[in-house]
C-alpha cells in the first residue's frame, strides 16, 4: 500500500510506464474517480468550492474548452481569437463592476489564475505605481481580508498592515484605518464579501479615506464580485461597492466563483489603465529575443479564456440574475433556520455567504453533528464559527429542508455535549487561550506535513 488514494483499486505509477496505457483504460478510470468525488457536493450539502454545479453547463464549458486546450496565449498572432476572448471577458466585468460611471479614466483588466492571481496583480500593480520617495510600500488590511494579500506582500516586499474588526459587524475599523495610514501607504484594502463572514466592508468610507490621502482602495470581490450586482439589481440591500464609489482603483472577480466559468479564471479590474501597465515586465536586451509580459504568469492555456467566455455570453444578465435570485433566497432560508436558535448567534449582517457561532456551547460541536449527516462546513476562529457559502447546488428541492431539520438537530447534540471538547475543533477551531509561538510551530509543522504527503512519492 502506497497511502496514496485509491492505491487499493488502481495501479500507482512510481516511474513512468514503458509502454502507454490505452486511453479508453485510462478514460474509465477517470470516469469512475470523477463520479464517486461528485456525490460529495451533488446533493447540496457542500459549502462553496462547487458554485455552478450543473453538468450541463460543464459539458457545454469543456467543449468550449476543447476548441482551445492546446492553445498558447502568448502566441496572439497565431490566434487572435485569444484578444477576442480575453478582451471580451474584460470589458463585461468592467461594465457589470460600473466601469461605464468612471470619468477621465481608461479602464482596463488583467484575466489571471484566479483570486489569489488577482490580488497578487494588484498589489505588484500598486508597488510598481508607488511614488519614488516610498521607502518600502505598505498597505492596509482588514485582519477578514484573504491570507493571499498576506502572501502577495511576502512575496513582492509589500508590508501589511493589519487593521482590526468591528466584533459586532465584523466590519474593518475606520479610524485605525485613519490613524495608520502613513507616507508609504500605497493602498487600502477593502472586501465585497470577505471570505469568512460573508459581510462587507464599508467601502464608500474606504474609498473616501483613500481619496483624501491619494493612495488607492482594493476592492476585492474574489466571492462577492459576479453575484452582488445581480443582488443589487434585485433589491438586496447591498451598498455600492464598485467603480460607482468614488476611490476604488481595483476590483478583483472570479469568473471561476460565481462567474461559472472552469476553475483557473479570474479577472482584475482596473479604474485606469496606467495602474495596470505599472506591473508589465519588459525585457529588451535578452539574447533570446524581446520579452514582455502583462502579468506573472507566462504561458496561458487558450482553453480557459474561451470557456471563461462562452460561460459569460451563454447566460447573460438574466442567467446570472436568475440564478443570484435564487441563492440570496436560498441563503436567507438557510440563515432563518440559524436564526431560529437562540443558542447561535449570526456573524455581522452576511449576504449570500454567512457564519454562526455560538456563547453557550463550542459551535464545533454542531459542526460534529452535521458532519455525521453529509454537510460539509468551512470553520473559522476567533472566534470559533462556521460558515456556510450558498451555491447553485443549495437551491436544488429539499436541501434548506434537509439544513433546517439536521440543524435543529446539531443544535440538540451540542446543547447536550456542551461540556465536551469537539472533534473537529481540533482541526479547524482556535487554540484554547489564543494563539502562541509554540502552537503556531506545531500547527505549521502539521500542515507542512499534510502538504509533503501530497506531493510525496509513493512508496514502494
């Protein structure tokens, strides 16, 4: 046994094959893997990671796919469908982000790998465009904002500052964000929604403070920015957030979230292209010829740009509005039935995304329980929480149903096990008494450990 999965039913490749294996052997395999892993997420009860969830939709964006998969975007002489497609995918996000209300601006975007491609992009973008008197640029991040700013700012010398949170509202607070902005702060940073909680930050106070002080504002909307303006558009009450704030200069949106697009898509959107060719890389004395390149990534798979594409021409304004209709619905239900119990208590005001955590009993407790019944929870800390992101597969008949009894339920489990310790807190909730150098190096080791296993070579 290797410890690899399924080692027990397949053949595991420690060297390559001498001879090739025929590819309808290869192609049932993958046919058989691929079923059983969709039932994890087929019958609703998975938190985000599958946003569409509609085989049909697949097929249709895998065949859109196949057109282009050999494809390199490098190469735009070759195929200039590429331009098409990239330009096309850009210029709908701009409109659906309120591009079109900018002045005396030329907007722009980049199509990248995804969120954490797109925060990367931004904050190079705000480096490169930092005045020369800048000493080491910083930004200001809420402590909800993604980790991938955290991991942009190691990676290009960008300090992070980070900003507190509004316990209540689990909004950034707005005068530490005043008094810590200095000569070196190249931008602020704000989300629409922020991963854990689902809520969003106060983005016309943000866009405000960077205006008054010159430096930028970040939106980003990795989650939030292909459902909130079909929310708006329905009546949700959900403040602007986009280029119609006055001092956002950057928006982040996966096309690959509630874009519907394949997995590896991303759009970063620009209120004025001079930001954006801050952070082209050029090259022009190579021995092996010019080099330029628009973002960090070099060679690009044509595939992805044309199935991005067709998800976004294929469904429309109404198809994307249809279906936000349909989750913002599905959530409110979900969170009523949260609401019902007066042992939990919700995280700030969430939109399609929301948390719960607990004052009477360890929220992992209920999270125990909804494990033994197929859901499938994300988990948080500092407070212990868990959240629940709703997806197309959440709208399915019968899944707020199955949510509102097995919850009710959970909430029985830990109202009776309260004096017990939860078995999943372990892993996802925070360390009793808070955070401290000795755990931080044991919970790094563990997770280091975790990651050698993945890419480790089976044993013989």
């Amino acid at each position: 046994m290797s410890g690899l999965p399924y080692s027990d039913e397949y053949e595991v490749h420690r060297t390559m094959p001498e001879e090739g294996t025929d590819k309808q052997r290869i192609l049932a395999m993958m046919s058989d893997l691929s079923s059983r892993e969709n039932h994890v997420w087929e019958s609703g009860q998975c938190s985000g990671t599958m946003y569409c969830g509609d085989h049909d939709h697949y097929d249709f964006l895998n065949e859109a796919f196949a057109h282009f998969s050999y494809v390199n975007t490098l190469q735009r002489d070759m195929c200039p469908s590429a331009t098409k497609f990239e330009a096309e995918i850009i210029a709908m996000t701009l409109d659906m982000l309120g591009a079109n209300s900018l002045t005396g601006t030329n907007p722009g975007g980049l199509v990248t790998s995804g969120g954490s491609g797109s925060i990367a992009h931004a904050v190079l973008a705000y480096r490169e465009s930092a005045a020369p008197s800048t000493s080491r640029p910083n930004m200001i991040k809420p402590e909800t904002a993604h980790p991938a700013f955290a991991k942009a700012g190691h990676l290009f010398g960008v300090d992070m500052k980070i900003a507190p949170v509004d316990p209540v509202t689990t909004q950034v607070d707005l005068d530490w964000v005043r008094a810590n902005i200095d000569s070196n702060t190249v931008a602020l940073i704000g989300s629409a929604t922020n991963y854990g909680y689902g809520t969003i930050d106060p983005i016309g106070e943000l866009g405000a403070i960077a205006l008054e002080h010159e430096v930028g504002l970040h939106v980003d909307g990795c989650l939030g920015g292909f459902i909130l303006p079909f929310g708006r558009e329905l009546g949700y009450p959900i403040a602007p957030f986009d280029f119609s704030v006055p001092g956002v200069t950057t928006i982040s949106a996966d096309t690959h979230k509630y874009g519907y697009a394949l997995k590896g898509t991303s759009v970063l959107a620009f209120a004025d292209q001079s930001l954006r060719n801050a952070q082209y890389f050029y090259l022009t004395d190579w021995s092996g010829g010019k080099y330029c390149s628009p973002g960090i990534d070099g060679s690009r798979s044509g595939g992805l740009l044309a199935a991005t594409w067709a998800a976004m021409v294929h469904l429309g304004r109404s198809g994307y509005r249809r279906y936000a209709e349909a989750i913002f619905a599905t959530s409110a239900q979900m969170q009523t039935a949260v609401r019902s119990h007066p042992s939990l208590r919700m995280m700030g005001q969430p939109s399609f995304l929301f948390s719960f955590t607990s004052d009477e009993f360890d929220v992992y407790l209920v999270n125990d329980f909804l494990r033994t019944r197929g859901w499938r929870l994300n988990g948080q800390q500092y407070p212990n929480a868990i959240h629940m992101a709703v997806t197309r597969p959440q709208t399915q008949p019968g899944v707020v149903e199955r949510w509102t009894t097995d919850l009710a339920e959970a909430v029985a489990f830990a109202l009776a096990h309260r004096d017990e310790a939860p078995k999943s807190g372990a892993i996802y909730g925070g360390v009793a008494g808070g955070m401290t150098a000795e755990a931080d190096e044991f919970i790094k080791a563990v997770m280091a450990d975790m990651m050698d296993q993945q890419a480790a070579i089976p044993a013989p």
